[in-house]
C-alpha cells in the first residue's frame, strides 16, 4: 500500500501543473489501442484522432499483421477493427481468434452496414458498432466510455506480462511462466485468467464470467470449477494450498485477482 501511495504520488506530482485535458491525456497514454483496417485514410484519421487525445495508438492493415502485432507487443487494452479486409483474414476472423484467449473489447468500425452484419457483430465479437462514414468525435467518446465500461488492465499488458517475480503471463502464446518455468494453459484457462486480471482487486461475479467465457451456450458453475481448479493448480503455490497467492474465492459472489500493490 506504501509503495502505491508513493506512486500515486508521483502521477500527481507529474500532472499537477497541467490543464484538465492535459491530464485526461496523461491518464489515456497509459492505454494502447489497435487499429486494423486496410484503408490507410482511416488509418489516419483514428490515428490522428486517438493520439490527439494522449493514446498509445498502433496501425496495421491486415487482420494477419494484427496478430503479428499482438504477438510482439502484447494485447491491447482495446481493438477498433474493420470487417472486410480482403484478400486475407477478415475483421470477424481476427476477432474470434483473439477471443480464443482474451476478452479482449472491440469497436468494429466498418462500411458494412446492413441489420443481419451489424447483429452478427454486435452478437458474437464487439462490443459496440461504429458505421463508415463515422464522426471523430463520436468515436472518441464511445472509445472512453468502453474503457471505462470494461475496467482497467492493473497489470502492463506486454508480449509477456509481469504479475510479480514468481509470475509472469504470455496471453497471446497461452502459457504462464511460473518460478521461471513455462507452464501451457488451455485457451479457456487463459481467458478465464484475462477476466480476473483486468479486474483485479475487485470481485468478478461467477454469472459475468460464465457470460464471456461462453457467450452462446448456457454454462453452469460446476464447468467454470474445473477450469478454475485446473488454472490454480498450474500457477498457485503447490505448497500451500489453503491460501491461494493469487485467484481468491468470494462465497456466494465470484473471484477476485490478488492485486500486487495489496
């Protein structure tokens, strides 16, 4: 708790001299986000607009470079992504491969604005739907409102990211390394373990993550218990397994993610 209030503030210290956007853009630039689309106008334009207000903003044209992206640098805290990307993988692919292993918010930002595409998206891979021609300023706002929505990523997401010296997570590989070791997680132990991370310190309700995990099929508690039991035994302290380091259970409420800074 010390060494959060320390860091606290240090952020103050740095902004307390700015104007009020000033600081909203201090707080963005801690988040990245990821737009992929293969018309390079709208590159620019989200781009522009997203750096404008102090985003981490990285481009790329091809749902095929987006997972080389991610690969490299880590998840994002957010994807704006284009629909119909041809000749490669389209925006629908790319989404439904990225949540194999995350719960990863995504904004379709598309021409393709017919009822039956806007459902599909909105059903299976977004989070919300934005159609071409767009307005910068709506985009922005509605970005905002997603991060807020979702809850912040406590940990940096990077390639591999760093939970504490005896933990570390590579979300787009599926595996953990634990005292040093890898150790491989399914695609659902790595989901499951994205849901509680980006809300860590905070309870996740069983029902919210039976919901994103298994969005299209009804899902009880006893299949979230398995893969729950499966993900500790991998990355809890084999030693003491009356107290969980990390993934604590709530009676009658859900999970909570150890926050590091506790």
């Amino acid at each position: 708790m010390v060494l959060a209030t320390q860091i606290l503030y240090q952020s103050i210290r740095q902004v307390e001299s700015k104007t009020g956007k000033q600081i909203m853009e201090f707080l963005e630039k801690q988040h990245n986000i990821l737009v992929v689309d293969d018309n390079a106008y709208t590159l620019r334009i989200v781009k522009h607009t997203l750096d404008e207000a102090g985003f981490n903003v990285f481009t790329v044209t091809s749902g095929e470079e987006a997972l080389r992206n991610i690969a490299e640098r880590g998840l994002p805290h957010l994807a704006i992504v284009d629909i119909h990307m041809p000749p490669g993988m389209s925006g629908f692919e790319f989404c439904h491969t990225v949540h194999q292993y995350s719960d990863l918010p995504i904004i379709m930002l598309t021409a393709a604005g017919d009822e039956t595409t806007i459902l599909e998206g909105l059903e299976k891979y977004a989070e919300d739907y934005i159609v071409k021609p767009f307005s910068p300023g709506e985009l922005l706002a509605r970005v905002r409102r997603l991060l807020k929505r979702m809850g912040e990523f406590v940990y940096p997401l990077a390639s591999l990211t760093y939970v504490d010296d005896r933990l570390q997570i590579d979300f787009p590989q599926r595996r953990a390394v634990v005292n040093g070791q890898p150790v491989s997680l399914t695609p659902t132990e790595t989901k499951l373990l994205y849901l509680l991370m980006r809300n860590a310190g905070r309870t996740v309700t069983t029902e919210y993550i039976l919901r994103r995990l298994w969005p299209a099929e009804i899902a009880y508690e006893d299949r979230l218990h398995v893969h729950l039991h499966r993900l500790r035994r991998k990355i809890e302290d084999k030693q003491d397994k009356t107290r969980p380091r990390y993934i604590v259970s709530e009676r009658g409420a859900g999970y909570t993610f150890r926050r590091l800074t506790e």
